[in-house]
C-alpha cells in the first residue's frame, strides 16, 4: 500500500485525494472476512492495484463496494417500473401454482395415489415402473412425509409443464433461425452456469416471498434451458435428405414442422424434458429458502436445528421423488424410440 501512496505523492495528487476524505465503508476483503469471522489478512509483498488497494491510497477512487453500491442502486431505481410490467404477467403463475398445490395437498391419499399410478402406467406402459412408483408413494406415507412430497411434486408438475410449453416454441424458433439461436445461445449459457442461489436474488427484491411466484420464476428459468437446447438440436439433426423429400412433395412449412421434423426430434425433446424435469426437483429445494413448500422445507429445517435425521430422510425423499420421475419419464422415451410416437 506504502508503494502506491508515493505514486500518488509523486505525482502531486496527495492534496487531491485527501480533500474532503469520508470515512469508507468496509472494504470486499474487510467484508468477507467479517462475514468469516476473522480479521482481514494483509497480502504480503506488493497487491494488485485493484479499486480497494488504490482507495487505501488515494481516497477520491472508489471502491468495488461502489461499484456494486451502484448496481443496487440502479435495480432498486428501476424496481417499480419492472415490478409494474412483471406483477400482471406473472401473477397466473401463482395462481396455478397455488391451485396445484391446494388440489395435491385437498385431495385424499386413496384419491391422489391411484390417479398417480395412472398416469405413470399411461406415460410408461411398464409395470416395473409403475409398482415402483406405488413403493415409494406408500413409502412416503407410511414415514408421514406424504403431505410434503405431494407440495414438492406439484411444484414439479406445474414448473416443468410451462417450461416444456416456453422451451418447445423458442426451440422450435432456434432451429429456423441462424440469428435466433445466436442472440439465444447467450441467455441460455448464463441461465446454466448463473448459481442456482443467484437466481434468488433479483427476485427477492421484486416480489414478496409470500408469492408462489418468487419461487416458480425462479425455478423456470434454471430448468427451461435443457428442453431449449433439446429441441434446437433434435430438429437441426433431422436428415436433410427427409426435408428434402417433404420440399418434394410440398409440404408446407408448417406442415413439415408437425410432420416431419417434430416427430423425428421427439426423442431429443424428451430428453430436454427428462432434463427438466430433473432440474425443477433440484431447484424446489434451493427454493425452500424463499418459503417454497415441500420436502425442500425439512432439508433446511435438518440444517438450522442440526437435526442430522430429519435432513437425511428427507434427503432420501428428494432421492426417491427425482428416481421416480427419471424412471417415468425415461420408460416414457423409451416408448418414443421404440415406436416413433408417444
């Protein structure tokens, strides 16, 4: 630090930087090691001139707690004009999620578990799969973690159904166009490698946690991004002597879409939805941190009163629910490969 107060003594700036010097507010190092419990460690030998080292020296540069001060600052400013566009489009989201969640929780087990075992017969066809499906569903009851495994599930369903209904178009719109998929391609690597935590954070400060839609928004935008990339990639490797023969026959664009191409990508897009789906149950337990129900909720409920049993059953419930579904929808891929339709 010594070294950099010369450089500004040498160049007749000392006056200037300690005019109207303030009291700064905590530096990143001073902040993360508060947030540690320690005390800032020195860097021995000479630091990199970063925006806190030169502040040391010269208080008229700012700090990188400005920088992100100003960040804050810009969103909190532009809040109300964004929460006034998102409440209206957002606000069905919560609404289905919470009638999903009402007829999942209201309806009785000896209701909820044969319709359950329906559906995964219909999707899958396998009887293996289905009497798995009905073990762990009894599984889940008889440990009385039934009620929370049917909120995490609805979430699932509701998540994953809007972002197979979003991610299917933009695919579809990728694959037609060389300029959408380059201005796409960007948003869906940040959407993949952002940490799920961040996800959070704008959304916090734009809705209240007590809206189901903090929680599915965020849960959409980290799952969507497999059923994207899926189906971009499952029309795209369709034989170009296929669309050939369809241009020969005249088929329209449309109808090449609907009857060539589509079926062809079906089994890429399943695998995007498989995918999906296994993200939205990853996502639910992140989520539990802004009031998001389910199994998520006991996981953090082991962590803060260091309750090793109840976290790790219903770790294992979140095992059970993820191995359920990936059976369900791969039986359900299988079926798609074997015979070219669902």
């Amino acid at each position: 630090m010594a070294r950099y107060d010369a450089i500004f003594d040498a160049l007749g700036l000392r006056a200037w930087c300690d005019a109207d010097k303030v009291e700064a507010p905590l530096s990143m190092a001073q902040l993360l090691a508060q947030a540690q419990g320690g005390e800032e460690v020195a860097t021995p030998g000479l630091p990199f001139p970063s925006l806190d080292v030169l502040h040391g020296a010269c208080s008229k540069i700012g700090q990188t707690r400005d920088l992100t001060a100003g960040l804050e600052d810009g969103f909190l400013a532009m809040r109300p004009e964004l929460k006034f566009v998102l409440d209206p489009i957002t606000q069905p989201l919560s609404w289905l999620l919470d009638s999903t969640l009402f007829v999942f929780e209201a309806a009785p087990w000896w209701v909820m578990i044969p319709v359950l075992l329906l559906v995964s017969w219909y999707v899958s066809r396998s009887r293996a799969v289905t009497g798995f499906v009905a073990m762990v569903l009894l599984f889940f009851a008889f440990i009385d973690h039934y009620e929370v495994a049917m909120q995490t599930l609805a979430i699932v369903f509701v998540c994953t159904g809007i972002s197979v209904l979003l991610g299917v178009p933009i695919g579809i719109a990728m694959s037609r166009s060389n300029t959408a998929q380059r201005l796409i391609v960007p948003i869906l690597d940040l959407l993949q490698t952002l940490p799920t935590f961040v996800y959070l954070i704008p959304l916090i400060f734009l809705f209240s946690v007590t809206e189901s839609k903090l929680y599915g928004i965020a849960i959409i935008l980290y799952a969507i991004v497999p059923v994207i990339r899926l189906t971009d990639l499952g029309i795209r490797l369709v034989d170009p002597d296929v669309i050939e023969a369809a241009d020969a026959f005249g088929l329209t664009a449309r109808q090449k879409l609907t009857r060539v191409q589509l079926p062809l990508a079906l089994p890429n897009i399943m695998a995007g939805v498989n995918q999906t789906i296994m993200m939205s149950l990853a996502m639910v337990v992140i989520a539990s941190l802004v009031a998001a129900p389910g199994l998520g909720v006991l996981v953090l409920q082991g962590i803060r009163s260091s309750d090793l049993g109840v976290g790790m059953v219903a770790g294992l419930g979140i095992v059970l629910l993820a191995v359920v579904l990936d059976r369900v929808s791969k039986a359900a891929l299988a079926r798609v490969d074997t015979r070219g339709n669902p």
